[in-house]
C-alpha cells in the first residue's frame, strides 16, 4: 500500500528565513503523481503542484521550490525568503491507480503545519 | 467562479441525530470526493464518485452514506452521528479522477457531535 511521511508536525522559523519541508512517499507502482498542498488558515485546501513519477526535474515557482528524487523516494518543498503569509499547514500527497478497480486514489500525509514569525 | 460549495460550514449535532453535508461544483468535473481530516491523520477519504451514477468507498466508509445526486452535487449522509465523527469534512473534485488531475477542494464544514 501506498504511504506519505510528513515527519516534521510543526516548523517555526523567523521571517525572510529559507525553510524546508519534507516529504518521503513509499509505493509499489512505477506510475504516479506527487502534489503539494497548502491549507492556510482559513482552512481550505489549495493545489500547488502536481509531479509525475517520470519528471525528475526539480521545479521552482517564485520563492517556491520543489526537489523530487525517486532514489529516495522523497518530495521536498523549499521556501525561500520566507513570509507571513505563508503560515499554512502543507500537506504532501501521493496518487496512483488502484490495481483492482483502476480508480485512482490519493494518499496525503499528516501535514506540516509552518509558522513564519514576524 | 464558486468552485467547489460546502454547506452548512459549521455544524454541531447530539449523538444519534442525522445529517446530510451538501457539496456542488461547477467547473463540469467528473469525479467528486468527500474527506475528513483530524488533527494528526492528515485527510482520509471516505467515499467519491469517479463519475455520474457512481460511487464506491474509499479508506474510512463506516458511519457514512452518499449520494450523487447529479454531475455537479454530492452529499454525504450520517444516519446516526457519533462523537468519533467529529471531524472537518471536505469535498473535494476533479475533472477526471485524482491520478494526474489536481483536486479543488471546499472550504470545509466542521461538525461537532456530542
């Protein structure tokens, strides 16, 4: 079965600091798909990125980064010069198909919840 | 452009009592989900509909009933609420199923039971 380790619950850091999240994903398909998700605190989820298991590259967007390495089976997120704003629980997801129905499913895991202090 | 639409936002019911969580989208999606999320565990899926006319039990089913009821809604039913389904509730769509399809998720409604 498919499983996504957040492994750090909460991150504190001062603003304009770079942060790091991490994201270890275990799964027996050779296809799937990573995301990130942001949930600030009003609560809804909000998409970020989407990366397929074939796309090593590493993508960056504006501060935001993302390191994919399937050798360690990890995802991470990386913040750069960080803000207030981006105080937000984040939750890294896995989807692959399932072998029985061919539906796809969603794994997400715990969340890292990220306080950026003033 | 609504989105994805949850009602009630916030709800609190007595244990046993019945309710039925409404979701609509109107971005045309084809696959409609329904998540809970607890402090610690991340969301769980609890049913989706990949399509119009289906619907099929995701990861924590018990407790819980839906219905799709057309392309655009989906609502999750509790016949008989319990404390252990305090919990926020998301809906969640997306156009053709979650593989390489990014969800677009509601804002949520937090239940309370006692």
């Amino acid at each position: 079965a498919q499983k996504v380790t957040q492994a750090q619950t909460e991150i504190s850091v001062v603003e304009k600091e770079d942060v790091t999240l991490d994201c270890v994903y275990e799964t027996r398909d050779t296809t799937y798909y990573l995301f990130w998700y942001k949930q600030p605190p009003s609560g809804e989820l909000v998409f970020l990125i989407r990366r397929n298991s074939f796309d090593e590259q590493n993508e960056i967007s504006g501060r935001y980064s993302w390191n994919f390495q399937k050798s360690t089976s990890s995802f991470n997120f990386t913040i750069t010069a960080s803000q207030v704003v981006d105080s937000a629980v984040y939750f890294c997801a896995l989807s692959e198909q399932w072998a029985n129905f061919g539906n796809e499913k969603l794994t997400f895991g715990t969340g890292t919840r990220l306080t950026i202090i003033p | 452009n609504a989105g994805v639409t949850q009602t009630p936002k916030f709800q609190v019911l007595k244990t046993g009592q019945s309710m039925t969580l409404q979701c609509a989208q109107d971005m045309n999606h084809n696959s409609m989900y329904w998540y809970r999320q607890d402090p610690g565990m991340g969301l769980r899926l609890i049913y989706y509909s990949a399509s119009e006319g289906t619907t099929d039990k995701g990861e924590v089913p018990n407790g819980y009933n839906v219905s799709r009821l057309n392309k655009r809604e989906f609502s999750l039913r509790l016949e008989s609420a319990a404390p252990s389904q305090t919990s926020v509730y998301f809906c969640a769509s997306t156009l053709r199923g979650g593989y390489n399809s990014p969800l677009h998720f509601g804002n949520g409604t937090r239940l309370t039971v006692t």
